[in-house]
C-alpha cells in the first residue's frame, strides 16, 4: 500500500514539529504549514490524504478556511483540526464546514498517531469503495449498451411482436416473465435484456438452469443451506443474494412438482415484495400440456400471464441473412479477419429449417470464419447438413405421393440422425441412446446416409 501524504498546519512550531516528527517516524510523508496560506498553497499543487490543522493559525485566512478550501479542491482528503480552547462549539463548528474530526491540543501525541491511523484507514477504505462503485456503474453501463434493444436484429411480425412485449415486461419491473421458445431462440438473452433495460439493471442478476438439478440442491440454491454446508460460503441463496435485482429459472418445465409448491408460495403477492426479487422464468415446453398431464402445477399458470413467445428462426425466414451477416461482422472484429460471404451461402442458409435455431446460426457463422483461410466463403465451405439441396421446406416432388413420401422421409431421417449426432458431439453411444436406436443401428445410418462430423 502506498504511503500516506500528511499535511500539518498549525503556527505552534514545537506542537507541529512534535506532531511531523512522530508520523514521519510511523511511516506517514509528512509536510509542515505555520500559515494558512502557506497550508492553501500546499493544498493546491499537491495530493494530501489527510490535512491536520489549527483552528486559530494566524493569516488572513481563518482555520476554518482552510477546511473549506481542501474539501472544495479534494474532496476525498480527510481533514482533522486542532483546537487549543477545548470548545464543542467550535469543533462543531469545523465539522459542519467540512471537517472528517477533531483533536484538542492538550491530546497526547500518541492520541493524534492513533485518530491519524483511523482516518487515514477510513479513507482508503472509502476511496476504495468508491473505485469498486465506479467500476460497477461502468459494467452496469457496458451491459447496458450491450442489452439494448436495437441490438436485436430482426424484421419478422413475430420477432417485432416479442420485442414490443420485452420492452413492456422491462417497464414493468415487478411482475413475473415466462420466456417460452425452442432451444436457441434467445432466451437467455431476453432475459438478460429485461434485467438490464429495467429499473433493477444495477442490482444482482443470477440463473439457475433447473434442468436435471436434484430437489435439494435447487432448494438449497434458491433458499440457501438451512444449517447444511454452504454452496458459497456463507449459506446464503440465490433470493436473498438477489434483493434488489432478478433471478432467472431456467428450464422452468424442469422444476420437480415438489418444489412446485413452494415456487407457488413465492409468487403469492406480497411475498416477492419481501425478498425483493423480480423472476424470470423460460421454458421450451407446453406448460399447459404439462399440467393436464399432472407434471405441472396448475395453479403456478396464473401467476405466469406475462408470457412472451420468442419465434422460431423458421418463422424468421426473411431475418436470416441480416441475423448472418451480424454474425459475421462480430466474428470478423473478433477473430481480425476480413471475410464475405457469397449469395449462394446466404441462399443455403435461408433454406435450412435451423431446429437448434439462432444460436445454430450463430456457432455456423462463428465456425466458417474461425476455419476459413480465404477472403470468401462459399457453398463448398457450408457443413454437410446445410450443402444438401432440400434441407428445409418439403419444395416439389416428381413421380407419385409414395415416391415423395419414402424421399422426405429420408430427407427427414438424414436430418434428424445428422442433428442428434452435433448435439452429442458425435459420441455414437450418447447419441444413440438418445434417440432409442443401438448402436449397430446407428453406425448402419451414418454408412447409408454418408454422414461425416464437420
């Protein structure tokens, strides 16, 4: 930590020299004023943390001015006056002028070593906790801009729908959200930008992906640890650590009916109103289906009325290759490239059905440029899936309703096996257990389909 600058003003040489040479010998850089304009001076072309100074110093300044001028050229410079006349008054006075304390002259020396050694503590420490502010203002501000909502690229009907209804729920700051969608439609993002467009953007924000979460750690995430060992130290959950700010459920068709219940008592009204939290919730399934079939329950419905549906990219068609060339733009500043796309490419790209939807588009777009060695990217650079002709809408069939039938079978097959092998990474046993074939059955396909792992 670096030594702290002293300043001691004061006409009583033996006093200041007494006072100077004690702080030196702690450590302090200590410099010495016997007039107040002297003290000004110093003030003026230097950086104190703290400035001692005589109530009474002879000038044509008064102590007092000095208080004043220090606080108005740094604020964040401590200042503690001396008074030799033992008067409150007077040091109430000082106070009410700006002075951080006061010390009378009678204290002992080591008196004043200790008052220095806590304000000059104090006021590091508040320095500091202005610096954390500070930064957290500017983070607040870059999430802010990164969140806006001309960010969001996007013509649709059914996009411009959901943006008008984000823009209302970030309005709203108190009312629970249900985002619905498909996987990769933005969610989490929309979320985000409710979060960070509302009255709560500067406090706490946090998620909890519910998916495959055993019952007890999600209650011990949300309500804390109850006297069991803390996930984060001090056994504090995820509502009290949000006071003031969102918590985010992801996968809310995850949550086990159990907890249900209890998720039920949360949204009661009034209850929020304690903990202070504004929720969140996205789901990629029928809630509605769910609870007719007795794995949701019904009556958490209510309480979730401001539904925004997020579209599919299919119903998007016409954003596709504005949504493309974003993606492109921020993979080329990010990866220092400058590489274009032909119309073929972006011809093939509105094609496709996109089932993993913007966030396929996304990590396609991310992938072509970190792969790319050349300035252009072309069909012949497109991952397999997306190289096939008729990979998104049935389009036209020659020959009869069986002919047709048996081809976008294949076509769906192909897809569909294609797909479930990216999502598994390509790992043959996951994959096949995921969608209920062997694994001899599984490699048959590949062979007969000729799929290869981009």
């Amino acid at each position: 930590m670096a030594t702290a600058k002293i300043l001691i003003a004061d006409d009583d040489r033996i006093l200041r020299r007494g006072v100077l040479f004690h702080l030196s010998a702690a450590g302090y850089d200590v410099r010495e004023a016997a007039t107040a304009d002297e003290a000004v001076r110093l003030v003026a072309k230097n950086s104190f943390d703290l400035v001692i100074s005589d109530l009474k110093i002879p000038d044509i300044h008064h102590g007092l001015d000095i208080v004043r001028f220090v606080k108005e050229h740094s604020p964040d410079t401590i200042v503690m006056v001396l008074t030799g006349y033992g008067s409150i008054a007077l040091a109430i006075q000082a106070i009410r002028a700006g002075a951080d304390d006061f010390a009378t002259k009678d204290a002992t020396v080591e008196e004043i070593k200790l008052k220095v050694q806590r304000l000059i503590q104090q006021q590091w420490q508040n320095i500091e906790r202005r610096k954390v502010l500070k930064e957290n203002r500017r983070l607040i501000r870059q999430l802010q801009e990164r969140h806006a909502f001309d960010k969001f690229v996007g013509e649709a009907p059914a996009f411009k729908t959901a943006m008008a209804l984000l823009k209302r729920a970030a309005e709203y700051d108190n009312r629970p959200v249900l985002l619905t969608g498909e996987k990769g439609t933005g969610k989490a993002l929309a979320a985000r930008t409710i979060h960070y467009n509302g009255r709560r953007s500067g406090g706490p924000l946090s998620s909890i992906d519910v998916t495959g979460m055993p019952v007890d750690l999600i209650r011990t995430e949300l309500f804390g640890s109850r006297g069991e060992v803390a996930t984060e130290g001090d056994g504090l959950g995820r509502l009290q650590r949000c006071a003031g700010g969102t918590l985010l459920l992801e996968e809310l068709g995850e949550l086990p009916i159990e907890l249900q219940s209890e998720l039920l008592q949360l949204l009661t009204p009034g209850k929020t109103d304690i903990h202070d939290v504004r929720f969140i919730f996205t789901t990629s399934q029928d809630l509605k289906s769910k609870a007719a079939a007795g794995e949701f329950l019904r009556d958490l419905l209510p309480g979730l009325a401001q539904r925004i549906d997020l579209p599919p990219l299919r119903l998007r068609q016409a954003d596709i290759q504005q949504l493309a060339e974003t993606f492109l733009l921020e993979a080329c500043v990010e990866k220092g490239k400058a590489i274009e796309m032909g119309k073929a490419v972006f011809d093939r790209l509105q094609s496709y059905n996109w089932p993993g939807n913007v966030g396929e588009l996304k990590s396609v777009v991310k992938q072509l440029v970190a792969l790319s060695a050349r300035k252009k990217i072309t069909v012949e650079h497109l991952p397999q899936r997306l190289r096939e002709e008729g990979n998104g809408s049935p389009g036209q069939h020659s020959g009869n309703l069986a002919d047709a039938r048996r081809d976008l079978v294949r076509q769906f097959e192909k897809r569909f096996i294609s797909d479930a092998l990216a999502e598994h990474l390509w790992n043959v046993s996951r994959t096949a257990s995921a969608i209920g074939v062997s694994r001899e059955g599984l490699h048959r396909m590949i062979r007969k389909y000729g799929l290869e792992r981009d």
